[in-house]
C-alpha cells in the first residue's frame, strides 16, 4: 500500500430494515417505476449496518429514526437541488 492509510465508517443503524422501506416515493410524492420484480439474484431483501469500527473508535451511537433522518435527507435534497419539478427550472 503507499503512504496513506484509508479507514471507512458505517454510520448506519444496526437495525434491519426491508430495502423498500429506502424507496422514497412517499416522502418525494412521486411513484416509483418499477423496472423489475424484486429480490432478483443476488439482491437483499434488508440491510443494515455494521458500525462496530465506528462505535469502537468514535463512540458512535446512531440516534435518528430512520424516517426521520429520511425525511430529513429529502427536505435537504429538495432545497439544495430542487424539488425536480418544472417550477424549479
């Protein structure tokens, strides 16, 4: 490796959650287009997070509600990109 040394951080939630619960078409009051059925081959149906480096070295504990910190990402998206309505162009 050369001289610099890379560490990464999960800062999730060690909490199962279902993937769809990560579509935001309510939160965006859009429907989603669903391409394909899922799972396919090789997908996950939950994910979570292993934070255990970051809890070991930052004392890390995840205290947002995933909806909340969903909600949260989407009021921030919308007022730094727009909401990807035609108004906003």
């Amino acid at each position: 490796m050369g001289l610099h040394s890379l560490e990464f951080f999960n800062l999730g939630n060690t909490l199962h959650v279902p993937v769809s619960d990560l579509v935001l078409e309510n939160l965006l009051k859009v429907k989603a287009k669903r391409v394909m059925k899922l799972p396919r081959n090789g997908d996950v149906l939950f994910t979570h997070a292993n934070i255990s480096l970051a809890q070991r070295e930052f004392g890390y504990k995840p205290m947002t509600d995933l909806q909340i910190g969903l909600k949260k990402f989407v009021r921030w998206y919308e007022k730094y990109y727009g909401s990807g309505k035609k108004s906003d162009y």
